[in-house]
C-alpha cells in the first residue's frame, strides 16, 4: 500500500532551498527522508477487510433485550488517538478513545473531532460504516516526530505531524486535510486505483472533494458558501496563502516567495506530463476537481448530496479500472448521474457540461445532418440561422407542359384570341419571349405562369 502524504514533494523541497535557517531547511529534509523510507515500507494488506468491532452487553430478557440488541446494532464510530510524543514508533500511547471527553491536548481532540467528521461524512450521506465499509476502527497518531512538516495515511491509520510553526501549523487543525487521508482508506478498500499518473490523479482528487465535503457537511454548509479548499488555516499568518489547493481555483491557493506559486492546471490544455510525484499525481488533480466544483455550484444545495452521491456512487461501483483515466471517470459519472437521475436531469447535464468545460470531454459538435445543411444554406446565401430544406437533385429547370389554351386572369374573358402566326405547341414552353398578344395586362401572357421560388429552384 502506498503512502499518501497531504503535502506533496515538490513542495518540500522547494521550501528546503528558499530557507534561508538551517534549522528549517534541516526539517524540510527530514520529512522528504521520512515520507521517501514510508514509500519504501511493505504494501499494508487489503485483501480481508478488517473486522467490525462488537459490544458485549448485559444479558437482558424481553423488550430490554431487544432495545439493547437495535442499540448495539446501530453503527457508530470506533476512535483511538495515539501520542507519538515526538518519536517515530506508530501508532504510540493510547490517549483518548470512543465517548471519551476531551483532554488538555488540543491535536488529540483536533483529531478526534477530524475522524468523527469524516465517519459522519460517509455513514450520513452515503450509508458507509466506516472506511471499508464494515465499522474498522479509525487510528490516528498525534506529534510524530519533531516539527513534522506533515500528515499521511499509510493504510492502516492516521498521522499527523506538528508542523514547523514557521510555515505550518498543526495539521491536526484542518478537517479537510483529515476527511482527505481517510479518503485514501475508502480508496484502498473500493476501486484500488493505481497511484501513477491520471488514476493517481483521480485518486488524490477524491480524497481532495470528500475531504472538503467532511468540511462542508459538519459545518451545514452549502456548496456556494464553502471554501473549497483543502488545508484551510494550515499556514501561518506570515504565509501568502490559503491552504494546500483550490477545487474552486485550482492554481491560486497560494504564491508566497518560500512556496513558490501553486503549480495545480484547471484544464487539459495545462495538463503536466511529468515522471515526478509519480507522474504529477498532487498536480493534475486540479482538473477533477474543478469538474466537481462546478458540477456542485451549476446544481446548488448542498455539494454532499446529489454531486457527492454521483461521486461516490462511481468510485464504489467496481467498474473503474485500476488504471482508469480522466476521460473514463469522466463517462462513468455521466452514467451514474444518468442511472440515478435520469438521461435529461439537470444532475446528468451538469456532470457533462463540467467535464467540458475542464477540457476532458469534447466540445459538442454539429451532427452531420447539421453541417450539410449549414453548408448549404451558405452556398446559396441564405439565412445560416434557418437551413434550406433539401435542395432538388439538380438546379436545372424541369420543362413545364403549357396546356393547349392558357387561362388568363379573372379580368380576361374566359376565351382569349391566339397569337397571330402558329399557335403555341408544348414545345414552345421555352422561357422565351413569346409572339405578340393581343392588349392585355402584363401578367395575362401565355408563359406559364409564374412562380415564387427563388431563383435556381424548380416549382413542384
């Protein structure tokens, strides 16, 4: 199992060469050295889902037995908090456990308030029990290390480093950074996507929209009045910087001389095809995670229920691949959204508009029927707003049989004298002028008569 860390490589080590402390640039190098020996650690196993923790009760008779029984039955969160006390041994001293009340330490109440968060996130909304979805307990370590500029699920529990008071905080202090590691968990124990590439991508990307939502749900918040981002307050007021990232703007969360600017593209066309951070995994999220955005801002309400339902639905269906890419995720929840909501639902036609308008989908184009009429509505000088009905196989005008005795206008007696010389023959139908006529008004002359079609087009 791989190790995901909430903060990405590339940002440590830009922060090791802009310090200008030793010290600092010392602890940058120590949590790079950290996170690179947990990648190197053997896979945690994920083929048996852990089992769900039980309660023993008193034995109990009739209706008592019975209320015990539904009690012990309804799922509930299972939490220990652990205290590394600044070492490196997981998960440390047991410090606070399920219904305990709060303790001095406020990164071991952080944290359990974080899991809690996440657990309600899941069960509320989506009817989980749990990461795996059978009730496992949630673990978590507080103060690994010395000033651990960090915090990971490393596929067995939760850990969270202090920070280095310079340029982080606590990361016990963000619910969206706890939501977001949990995630991995609901990750591992679901679709298992590979951690490389567009799958890597996805992944950290549906662990930055559930984190947020953990946020949003606990806080009732509705999706035009959250933040959208993902380690909100986790830098210190010296930082020029929001958080981590930005599901709304990818790109702007921060831009600080020691951060550098945040690298993340909200479209294909900036899409980073790198072999770093295992093929940009922390960068090219930005692009489904805009999508998610506005799939939840274009519906409104609360981004928890009908946007989070299509997400969740799509990563629990089993039929992701390991390797799925943008564009597969992307049509797996036009069919989810489609199943649940209908072809037609404002719900399926927000899921694709946002995949388009991050560059994932294809702009619509005109079908083929479309084009030829436009085409020809341009060939002949018409209105391209209105395209021609289908034009006749050829524009040559077909003869039209003048009858034996033309009937002229009502004004006319019904009778008219022929012409002087032959009398016309259907032959002499040609368009043109025919012999002389006796006086009449303009229109009464033996032609056929007239049409209104336009020049070129043949009357029927």
């Amino acid at each position: 199992m791989t190790v995901h860390h909430i903060v990405p490589p590339y940002l440590l080590e830009r922060l090791e060469q802009t310090a200008d402390d030793p010290t600092l640039r010392a602890r940058y190098r120590q949590s790079l050295d950290h996170d690179a020996m947990f990648r190197t650690r053997p896979a945690a196993s994920t083929t048996e889902a852990p089992a769900a923790p039980t309660t023993e009760a008193p034995a109990a008779e009739g209706a008592e037995a019975s209320e015990a029984q539904g009690e012990a039955a309804a799922p509930s969160p299972q939490r220990a908090i652990h205290d590394a006390e600044h070492e490196t041994a997981l998960p440390g001293n047991l410090v606070r456990s399920e219904g305990d009340p709060d303790v001095p330490d406020t990164a071991v109440n952080e944290s359990y308030d974080g899991l809690g968060a996440t657990w309600s996130l899941f069960h509320e909304c989506f009817g989980r029990d749990s990461i795996d979805g059978a009730g496992v307990p949630l673990i978590s370590t507080v103060h690994f290390d010395r000033d651990y500029v960090n915090a990971f699920w490393n596929g067995e529990q939760m850990v969270f480093g202090d920070g280095d008071g310079v340029i982080f905080r606590s990361f016990t202090s963000s619910i969206d950074i706890t939501g977001h590691e949990l995630t991995h968990g609901v990750v591992q124990h679901t679709a298992g996507l590979a951690y490389e590439g567009q799958a890597g991508a996805l992944t950290e990307s549906l662990c930055d929209v559930f984190g947020s939502l953990a946020k949003q749900h606990h806080l009732g918040q509705a999706g035009t009045e959250a933040d959208w981002i993902i380690g909100a307050g986790i830098f210190t007021d010296g930082v020029a910087g929001v958080g981590i990232r930005s599901l709304a703007q990818p790109g702007s969360a921060y831009d600080d001389p020691r951060l550098g600017r945040d690298p993340q593209p909200s479209h294909m066309s900036d899409y980073v095809d790198t072999e770093d951070d295992n093929g940009g995994v922390h960068l090219n999220s930005g692009i489904p995670n805009h999508a998610f955005y506005l799939v939840a801002t274009t519906l409104g309400g609360n981004a928890y229920e009908d946007p989070g339902r299509i997400w969740y639905t799509t990563l629990t269906s089993g039929d992701l691949p390991a390797t799925c890419t943008f564009a597969q995720f992307a049509a797996a929840t036009q069919q989810t959204a489609e199943s649940l909501f209908g072809p037609e639902s404002p719900q399926a036609q927000a899921v694709t508009t946002a995949w388009t308008q991050v560059g994932v989908l294809p702009t619509a184009t005109p079908s083929r029927t479309e084009s030829i009429d436009l085409m020809r509505a341009a060939q002949t000088g018409l209105d391209t707003s209105t395209p021609p009905a289908p034009a006749s196989p050829t524009p040559t005008p077909t003869p039209t049989p003048t009858p034996p005795t033309p009937t002229p206008p009502t004004s006319t007696p019904p009778t008219s004298t022929p012409p002087t010389s032959t009398p016309p023959t259907p032959s002499d139908s040609a368009p043109s002028p025919p012999t002389p006529a006796p006086p009449s008004p303009p229109d009464s002359t033996p032609e056929p008569p007239a049409t209104d079609e336009p020049p070129g087009e043949t009357a029927n």
